[in-house]
C-alpha cells in the first residue's frame, strides 16, 4: 500500500484516480503530477516502483498545499473572516449559506435538521 502525502492511496486503481484520494488534489491536478513525473496514465499503484512512488511524493511536497497545511489554511480564511466580522464571517459563525443562497426553505446542510415549533399549526 503506497502512502503519500499522510494518506494509503487505494494499491488496485490507476494512479491519477487514487491520487484524487488526497485532500487538495483533484484529477486535473493528479493528471499533471502523473505527466510531471512521467507515469503512464494506465498504470496501477501496485506496478509503481518505490522510485515512482518517492517520485510522486517529492511533487506534491513540492508544488502542491495538501491534507494538513490546506486544511488548516482553509480553517485559517474562514476564522480571519469571522474575526473581521464581515459579512460572510457573520454568516460562517451562524451556521448559514454564505454565498447568497435563499434559507426560508433548503438550506438544510448549514442549517442542520429541522426544529419543530411548538404550537404552530399553520
């Protein structure tokens, strides 16, 4: 089982479609790091040698914010927001849709399961 970057990427798929098993990778991104370090797209993760798989993983390191460090930048832009109390940072600290989405109905993934109103028939 190969692990790059903190994560076991899954032996049995193609390697640009096991990359995308990293946080901050997606397939145009995995692609680029198959060309960058000239892996054949068909190519499985168990045929990949340890100098491929260091390979891969010297790239990421390098040229790439992944896992941990993205997370944590990610968390980072969220909690400057809320602390600048602007408009979207009010939004992120009341748990609702920040880009603009309309919340007298859906909005049921921020918002999180409905509450029942006691004595409210209609």
């Amino acid at each position: 089982m190969a692990r790059i970057a903190g994560v076991n990427i899954p032996t049995q798929k193609r390697v640009p479609i096991a990359l995308t098993y990293i946080h901050g990778i997606g397939p145009k991104f995995a692609r680029q790091i198959c060309e960058k370090v000239g892996i054949p797209e068909e190519r499985r993760v168990n045929q990949l040698t340890d100098a491929e798989v260091l390979q891969i993983r010297e790239t990421i390191d390098r040229d790439f914010l992944v896992e941990g460090d993205l997370r944590r930048e990610t968390a980072m832009n969220i909690k400057r927001l809320m602390d600048l109390g602007c408009y979207r940072g009010l939004r992120h600290r009341r748990g609702l849709p920040v880009h603009g989405q309309r919340t007298h109905t859906n909005a049921r993934t921020r918002k999180g399961p409905a509450k029942a109103i006691a004595g409210k028939k209609k």
